[in-house]
C-alpha cells in the first residue's frame, strides 16, 4: 500500500447518485442541488453597471447629497445641491428601466445657498422629508416635507430645525418609525439629534439633545429597529466616535460615547437594511471609516449590534488601502450586504461587504468610472432590484448622473452544494454526482492533506474566507476525499 486512497473503494461506491443535469456540467465541477432535484453548475455574474443618466438643464451636484426609495412611486428620490444654479437645494426623481436610469428636471426648495441637503421617506405618511442648511444668513437648517406623483413634488411648508440654532455643515436623516425621523447634525451643541414628527406635509421639529459634546464631521445615522438609532461621528482633531440613542415618543436617550483616538479618522459611514427593504436583523449596523491612527487612505469596516442605549463594536476588516475620500454606503440585495460606494484617485468605486454575524467579509469591487466621484449617495432601489448611484461627473461638467448597479450574484447557497461531477454531463442528460462520503478522482494539482473549499464562481480552491465551503481534503494530488467536517 502506497496511499492513503488505496484503502477506499474507487468513487466512494454507495455515495455516488445519478442526477438528471440542469445545464452542462464540466467533470470534476462542483455542482448544486435545484429545487427541481436535479443538478446544476455553480453560475456566478460579476457586479455590473447600467447606463447613467444626467439631470435635465445641466443641474451639478456638490455638498452632501441624499438618496432615498419611494415605496409607493416604486422609485428614487435624490437631494442635492446644485453649484450652478448658487448652490441651491434641489430634488429630482431617478428611475430605472431595465439598466438604464433617467433623472427628472430638478425642483428648488429653497432659492438660499446651501452646504447638504439629505433625504428619507416615510411610507405611513406617504412623504418625503428633506433637511438641508443654508451657508450663511444664520447657518440655519431647515425641514420640509413633499408628496411625489410621478415626477412631481409638491412641496409641503419648510420649518426650522434645531430650535434655530446655527447648525454645522454637515447632517443625516433617517426613518425610525411610522411618521417619525430623526435627523442629525455635527454643530448643533457638539453634536445633536432631534426626532422630527409628520402629519402629511406638517412637520413638527421636538426638542433636540446633544448626543456628544463634539463638533463632527461629517455626522451619520441610521435606524436597525423601531424607535432606535446609531450615530457615527468623525473630527478633524483625530478622533471618530458612536453613541447609540433611543426614542419614546419624541424624547431622545442618548448612551455613553464609545470614543476612538489616535490619528486622523474621517471619512465615514454607515448603514443598517431596516428601513431599506431588508429584514437585517434588528440593531445590527455595518459601517466603514478611517481608523484613528491607520495607514493614509487605510478605510475599515465592521458590524456595530446596539441593545437599548448599548453598542458593541465587532472585529474590523480591511476594505481599502490607497486615497479613499467622498465615501458612502447604503444596502444592498440581501439581509447581510452592503455596498460601499467611494472615491479612490480620479475614479469611483463600489465595493460589495457582506456580514455573518459579526464578521464584515470584502467582495468584488466594480470601477464605476473616471470622474464619477465626490457628492455620492447610494440607495437600493427594490422596484429595479439595483442600487442606485448618484454622483457628479467630473470628466463631463461635473453634472448630476446617476447609475444602477447589479451586484454580483451565485446561485450556491448555504445549503444546496450536492457534491462534484465524476465527469461531464450534458444537459438534461443523467450523470454520477459524487456526494458526501464518496471520493471524486477527476481534479488536478491538488495539494496532498490540505482542506479544499468550493467558491461562489464554482471553483475549488484552499481558499476558505467565506462565502468559501468547504467540501473535503486532497488524498492524492488528483482526488478529494468528500466529507462533511469542519476541517
């Protein structure tokens, strides 16, 4: 006896099963199980983008945009300032057809110049709130609410927020119940939050309360359950901090600051499925920044779970290690994805985060284009299934576009990897699939006692970062012993 595989049966005998093919299947492939019962190929699609489409009338874009799914109009809503037209707030409407999106004239809120102007709709209402700050007269930030038909807004009456206090330049808004929103803000007494009510068009702006005694920026928010949020704020002087709060009819507590110092720590951003179409888990968030202290450009992610005014930082994961600057961060196609939209160099980027737990995994990154960077917003779009990017485009005028963008796709889940092909099948023809307990003999190159994952693009390879699966151990440089261990 020379090998460990002389000892088992050719194929792994009983453990081999003949299954009719759904597709042609390569030998020595790993292959799934459909819910026809039959055997498929392992199909992969990389990200893709669509085709862009600009604002009407030349509109730009700067500042701090927003982005926002219109559930009842099965589109998005996008908020921005325009730097030709004097830094005016506008809104627009961006709908895709298949991969092709178009934005709708712009529409005016406020003829005052601002630095951002962000947006989130609320579905019990059937409303969109805009909360934007004007530059100068006062530093002032406003609220103001909009009923959409098509692509027409109709704009409700504009209030003041913060109790008139000079805001900072930079705020976030996010739903966090039926008719309820909260909105932040980096300058308002350190840095505040406030719970804004809606009755239709009328908003009611109720008492503000400082959740860090820190100026920030930029400030973020988003809600991962009913009358819960999560704030992330970053400082020039070098250091980023979370603080999570909660809401009782429209009085805020906010919990004890969770603080990280050390070197520079901005941008950053952060995300939570809830109020996107996801059912994420409750109180989780995926978030990426620059760590204080990191390497320049160095951007981290990691999942934050809250528990009343409780946070708890998970592990973080490297995303990005050259210039990363203009960065945001919406959801994606799954309960457990987001997707991180930035700009690195003349170039912007989104790259697909995945979470287990609270492991933050990076995939693919897709190069959106030259010059599609700086004032981005990123929303899943659920009409279209995409999510749509809105930027300015440098190397054309810097006017307003946006894009939808497919992320990459499997059809290999967590529980449907049947085993591997013994050898080639055609389609709709019947073949021998070597299952759990059966050896397969058909592989090349293989190294002798290392464990051997099947990936998302069908390969097999010793990679076994997930979404990886692990599907035996090498015995001879030609064949896997298939056997359900952990390694």
């Amino acid at each position: 006896m020379s090998n460990l595989s002389e000892l088992i049966p050719a194929g792994g005998g009983q453990n081999n099963t003949d299954f009719v093919a759904s597709g042609a299947i390569t030998s020595g492939k790993p292959v799934i199980l459909n819910s026809a019962g039959k055997a498929a190929p392992i199909v992969a699609a990389a990200g893709a983008l669509g085709t862009e489409g600009e604002a009407p009338g030349g509109a730009k874009t700067s500042g701090v945009p927003g982005a926002c799914y219109h559930s009842s109009e099965g589109t998005v809503v996008v908020s921005f300032n325009d730097p030709a037209n004097s830094n005016y707030p506008y809104c627009a409407v961006a709908t895709t057809s298949g991969t092709t999106v178009s934005l709708s004239t712009p529409l005016v809120l406020k003829s005052t110049a601002c630095s951002y102007n962000v947006c989130a709709y609320d579905s019990a209402q059937n409303r969109v709130v805009f909360h934007y700050k004007l530059n100068g007269a006062g530093n002032y930030a406003y609220l103001r609410a909009a009923s959409l038909s098509g692509t027409t807004f109709t704009l409700g009456t504009e209030i003041n927020a913060w109790s008139g206090a000079s805001a900072g330049s930079t705020g976030d808004i996010c739903k966090i119940a039926d008719a309820k929103m909260v909105i932040v803000n980096g300058g308002v007494s350190g840095s505040s939050a406030q719970v804004v009510s809606i009755s239709g068009s009328t908003l009611t702006a109720n008492t503000a309360v400082s959740m860090s005694g820190n100026a920030s920026y930029p400030a973020r928010v988003a809600s991962g359950k009913v009358d819960e949020f999560l704030c992330q704020f970053a400082y020039i002087s070098s250091r980023i901090e979370f603080v999570a709060g909660t809401v009782s009819s429209t009085t805020i507590t906010g919990g004890t600051v969770t603080e990280l110092t050390g070197g520079s720590s901005y941008p950053n951003d952060l995300a939570s499925g809830y109020w996107n179409g996801q059912t994420s888990p409750e109180s989780t968030y995926i978030l990426a920044y620059h760590p204080p202290g990191g390497a320049s450009g160095s951007q981290v992610a990691r999942v934050i779970t809250v528990s009343g005014t409780t946070l708890t930082l998970g592990a973080t994961t490297a995303i990005q290690d050259s210039a990363t600057n203009f960065t945001c961060m919406g959801w994606g196609n799954s309960a457990t994805q987001a997707l991180y939209f930035f700009r690195d160099g003349a170039n912007g980027y989104v790259t697909e985060l995945t979470y287990s737990g609270t492991t933050v995994t990076k995939g693919a990154t897709t190069d959106v284009g030259a010059g599609r960077y700086a004032s981005n917003a990123i929303v899943w779009d659920q009409t279209s299934n995409k999510a749509l990017l809105f930027y300015y485009q440098a190397s054309n005028n810097d006017y307003a576009t946006a894009n939808c963008f497919t992320p990459s796709s499997t059809n290999l889940t967590s529980t449907n990897l049947l085993g591997i092909a013994s050898g080639a099948i055609l389609d709709t023809a019947t073949g021998t699939i070597n299952t759990w307990g059966s050896r397969n003999e058909v592989q090349t190159s293989l190294t002798i006692g290392s464990d051997y994952y099947v990936q998302s693009d069908g390969t097999i390879t010793t990679a076994s970062a997930s979404p990886a699966q692990l599907i035996g151990e090498a015995i001879t440089a030609t064949q896997i012993n298939i056997k359900d261990y952990t390694g």
